[in-house]
C-alpha cells in the first residue's frame, strides 16, 4: 500500500502547498467512508469539508440504510454498534380511501431497513476516521478548486474560512464526495459529461417533529390534497413529509394546519391517532432528480449525491452514496495494491447500474404516492392498480420488494 505521507512547504506566494495520495472533497456519508476505508488501508488522504465538525454531526437528513450496505459496511469494520442495533424495518404501509395496504417487502426479500438517522452515522464514521485513526479532516474549508484532474498530478485549494489562510495539495486522485451543491463536478469539462434531469413539479414539505412514531412502520398517505408520509427517527422523533406546491414557503405552514393535514391525509379506519409534538425542523425540497454520466474523469471520480440526486421517495439516496463509496474504495485500493487500474476503469459504469435502476424504482413508487393528488383520473387510475399489484400479487411484490431493498439492482 502508499503509505505517502503529507508533506508541506510554502510557496513563494504565501500559500502552503502538500502532497498527499488522495484527496476528499466533502464529508458527508460518501466521503467520510472512502476516508476510512483508504486510511485503514494506509492510503494517507485529506479529507475537506467546507462545514464546522458541529454542523454535519446534527444536520439531520436520512434516515433509511438498506440491509446489504449495513452488512457490507460491517464487514469492512465500519458498522457501529448503534447502527448494527438500530431497529428493523420490514414492512411499509400505503393508506388510500381509508383503508390500510401493508407491502411486506422483508418476508418477500428477506431483507430489511435499518433506522439509523444520518447525522449519527456521520458522528460514527468521523469518530472513526479522526479520533480513533487520526485521519486528516479540514473543516471549514472554503473556495475549494480543483485543477489538473486531466494530468496525473491533480492538486486541489480551499482557504481555511478560520485563518484566511489558502491551501493547496497535490495528489493522486480527487474524490468527490460534496454532495448535490458541491463543485467538485464543475471541474470536468460541460463537452466530456451528461447531465440527465427530471423534475417531479411538486415540492415535499419536509418536517421532523418531536414525537414518538405513531406506528411500527413507514406510511404512505395516498390523498386528493396531497401525499403525507410518517417515517420513524427513533424512539423520540419523527420524520413527516406533506406535498406541497413546488416552491412553497415553510411559513405557509403553521403548527395547526402541518397536524391538521397529516391527520386527514395519513388517517385509515382503524389506524392509530398521530402523536403529535413540536415541529422542530420545516424545509421545503423541490422534488427532482438528476445523474451525471461518466461518474469520473481523469484523476476525479464522483460520489453520492455528487452525481447523482433522487428524491426521497423510496429512501435511496443515502445508500446509493455509499455504493459509490465502496466501489470507489475498492477501484483505488487495487490500485496502490498492485496498480490493477481495472476497478477505476469499470467504476462508473459498475455504480450507474444500480442509479438507474434506483432512479426507475423511485419514479414508479413516485406514481403511487403522487397520482392521487395529480387532479388526473387517469393517473389516479394507474397508482391505485400499482398499489394493488405491489401489496397482492406475490410474484410482483417480490421483484419490487427486492428492488425496495436493493437486493435485485445490480443490472
Ligand atoms: C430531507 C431528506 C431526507 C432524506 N431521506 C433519505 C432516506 O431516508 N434514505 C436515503 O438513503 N437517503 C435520503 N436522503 C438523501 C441523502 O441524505 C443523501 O443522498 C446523502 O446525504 C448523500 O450523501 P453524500 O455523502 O453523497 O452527500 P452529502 O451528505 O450531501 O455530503 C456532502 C458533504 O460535502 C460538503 N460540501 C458541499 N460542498 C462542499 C465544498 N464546496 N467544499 C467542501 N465540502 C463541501 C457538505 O457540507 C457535506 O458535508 C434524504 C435527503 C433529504 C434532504
């Protein structure tokens, strides 16, 4: 393995130049997994992130992990004890018309869900990788720019928003990690990259509230106002989500009508009443979807949300990151092993393969949840005939639970 060490000198401009094997751009999920896993390695790299340590150890997203990437993060010794005792999904319920639809996609896969919000898996693996392996983390590094991915000697500069202070390291390779408003993507030519959008046109207002889940699983609230979703945070909080008008303002919804609607939209005969509690976080996401094709150029690979967006429909995001992160991992690894290039070679495509058919489950669960909002029959029509195949015919519950949970996505 490279054990190249960072070393430092400063140039006659005043900034300080390093040199290390790889440099992270971001420390969200993605990144601060290639981070540990090149380190425990002893790949040395430096890993940037423009927020303070404080900021991305709360910042509250995700929430879902699909079994095989717990297992797949735990057998590389970066499953903690809390994610690996985290509680298990295993079924999701649609509501429609009053009446309870339950998808058990675990005893048709027999795979589950992990909750595990995603600030806690952030706190793990930057413990991991900065306290426990004394990795190089820069936190609040601002202007970060990337030049000569197309060499075999990129370098990347960010000025410490502490000091003032510019920095530049040269490298190897540049991953990047910074997430859908990252710039990292910026640095590959707009001629050598594809950028494919769809655009949903609606908006979700996302929201956390103080409150115990108000049922054992995930709810799907199918409604002529709009969809509404109950999804468990733990034992103290819980993740709501009401659609609204692409655009909308989180003050359009005060604390009455936020419960109001989830009441109307997530209410079933026979379903339990909602606990309801403060609300202690209202963002609104316009919900769309983006992938970028080649995930990699030159010396920069991209990662995660990087390279590509989906909605927070069916929960993938988050998993579809450390996909990336792993199979980036491995492509780097086997090159400081034995400079077998393969596995960088083929990294794109081997990641893109399961976006797609992430992007396409979504967008097919995105039909069920927003048909019966969408004003059209016939749309309506369609999501009630989906929501019927998917919970009743064993033989396509199967392939879609499969698909829910990742265990059938690698074409
Ligand atoms: C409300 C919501 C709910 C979601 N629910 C789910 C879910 O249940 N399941 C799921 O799988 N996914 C979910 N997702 C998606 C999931 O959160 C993302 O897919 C995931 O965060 C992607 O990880 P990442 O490491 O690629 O990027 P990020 O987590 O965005 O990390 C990127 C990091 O880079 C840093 N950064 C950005 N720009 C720069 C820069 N210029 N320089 C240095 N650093 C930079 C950022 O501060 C950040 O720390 C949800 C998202 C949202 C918004």
């Amino acid at each position: 393995m490279s054990g190249v060490s960072v070393g430092e000198r400063t140039g006659r401009d005043g900034t300080r130049a390093e040199r290390t094997s790889v440099v992270i751009v971001g420390a969200g999920p993605a990144g601060l997994t290639v981070a540990n896993l090149l380190s425990a390695e002893g790949v040395a790299c430096v890993l940037l992130e423009s927020e303070s340590r404080e900021f991305i150890e709360q910042r509250p997203r995700a929430g879902f992990l699909e079994e095989w990437v717990v297992r797949a993060l735990e057998r590389r010794g970066l499953a903690g004890p809390g994610l690996l005792k985290a509680e298990a999904h295993r079924d999701c319920e649609f509501r429609l018309d009053g009446e309870q639809h339950v998808f058990r996609y675990g005893a048709l896969s027999g795979y589950g869900h992990f909750v595990y919000p995603q600030q806690l898996l952030v706190t793990d693996l930057l413990r991991a990788y900065a306290d426990e392996a004394g990795g190089d983390v820069r936190f609040g590094a601002g202007d970060v720019t990337v030049q000569g991915i197309d060499t075999d000697r990129p370098a990347v500069s960010w000025t410490d928003t502490g000091t003032g202070e510019r920095h530049t390291v040269a490298c190897d390779f540049v991953a990047g990690c910074d997430g859908a408003r990252g710039v990292t993507r910026a640095a590959i030519p707009e001629s050598r990259l594809r950028v494919s959008r769809h655009d949903l046109g609606i908006g979700w207002l996302a929201l956390l509230a103080q409150a115990p889940p108000s049922a054992q699983r995930v709810v799907f609230g199918l409604h002529p106002r709009g969809f509404a979703a109950h999804m468990a945070r733990g034992p103290e909080v819980t993740r709501y989500y009401l659609e609204c008008p692409p655009g909308d303002s989180p003050d359009n919804w005060p604390h009455e009508r936020v419960w109001s609607e989830l009441r109307a939209r997530l209410g079933a005969d026979g379903a339990a009443p909602l606990t309801e509690g403060e609300v202690i976080e209202r963002r609104v996401l316009d919900m769309h979807n983006y992938v970028v094709e080649p995930m990699s150029y030159g010396r920069l690979y991209l990662a995660g949300d990087a390279a590509h967006l989906v909605a927070p429909v069916a929960a993938k995001g988050m998993n579809l990151a450390l996909n990336d992160a792993l199979l980036l991992t491995d492509g780097l690894l086997a090159h400081y092993a034995d400079g077998d290039d393969s596995g960088l070679a083929g990294y794109s495509d081997a990641c893109l393969r399961r976006v797609w058919q992430y992007q396409d489950f979504n967008q097919w669960v995105s039909e069920i949840l927003h048909g019966p909002s969408s004003g059209d029959p016939f749309r309506a029509g369609v999501a009630a005939a989906r929501l019927r195949r998917m919970t009743r015919s064993e033989t396509a519950g199967a392939a879609l639970a499969g698909l829910y949970i990742g265990s059938n996505a690698e074409y």
